[in-house]
C-alpha cells in the first residue's frame, strides 16, 4: 500500500510541477527542456545517485536536497523496505537490523516513519497546486496589460502625446 501511495503521490508531484513550468514558459519545447532540466536537478539530488553526506553543500545539498521530492520519496520507499527487517551478515556472523542499514549505508534519517514522508509528499503536491493557481491568475493579470503596452506601436503613442491642435492643420 505505501509503495502504490508514493508512486501515485510522485506522478501527482511531476504533473503539479510541470503544470507550474507551463504556466511560466511561453514556448511548448521550452517548458519541455525546462521541465526535464529541473527534474533532473531534483533527481541527482534526492539522495539515490550520491548520498546525501556526499553532496556539495552549497547548491546540492542546501536547499536542493531539502527541496527535492525524490528525498522523501525514495525515504518512504526504502523505510517500508528495511524497517523491521534483520539480515543475516556472514563476514560479521549476525544479524543487521534494517534501521542499521537505512542510517549509515544510506544516510537516511529515520527519527519519523514512512507515513510523515508521505505527508510531505502529499503536502508538496498542494504546495505546488497553490504555485500553479498563483501563477495562472496573475498571468492573467499581467498577460493583458503586457500585450497592450506591446500592440501600441511608437506611432499611436508619440500621437497620443502630441497636441490636438496640432492635426487641425
């Protein structure tokens, strides 16, 4: 159930995000390179590719890591994975607990469930329904003032500031 509940919960996450690049970008391949280019950021920050200790500080791991959604989602992922779970080690002749596992081989932090990455999950994807609902309505705002100040050629404005009496002529 928390594996369906993450993916569908991401799907709805990439399709808010993309909504919001579409609402910005003017141009159909624009918003596709620009969407993909932002989603391939996140994914090389989410903590699979290089764990977190590893990223640089300045831009990967502040704040992109933190914003990446991909973080909580591969969290939730592999919390419902390997808590609970005790793996037989033969070099050590024990067990390895799954929580060992998350927090020094991944890095993971695991001081809340998978359940409260859910949470930030579902509370993203309204994050980003109120940025897309932002951006459409002063798009609508802007949009009409913008295209009036640009279908007004110098013409028609430097005659708008000349005198009438001058035309009487």
């Amino acid at each position: 159930m928390c594996f369906a509940l993450v993916l569908f919960t991401c799907m709805m996450l990439v399709e808010s995000l993309m909504m919001i690049v579409a609402s910005i970008v003017p141009n159909f391949l624009m918003g596709l390179i620009s969407g993909a280019g932002i989603q391939a950021l996140m994914c090389l920050s989410g903590g699979f590719f290089r764990l977190p200790n590893d990223l640089p500080r300045v831009f990967w791991k502040y704040p992109l890591h933190y914003v990446a959604f991909h973080k909580y989602a591969y969290q939730g992922l592999f919390k419902n994975e390997f808590e609970g779970l005790k793996i037989h080690d033969e070099n050590m002749k024990g067990l390895i607990k799954g929580e060992d596992i998350l927090k020094y081989k991944w890095e993971m932090d695991i001081d809340y469930s998978k359940w409260v990455d859910l949470a930030i999950l579902l509370g993203m994807i309204i994050l980003y329904r109120l940025l897309f609902l932002l951006f459409v309505k002063a798009g609508e705002k802007v949009k009409p003032a913008v295209r009036a100040i640009m279908s007004n050629s110098p013409k028609q404005i430097n005659s708008a500031e000349t005198p009438l009496h001058e035309f009487s002529a």
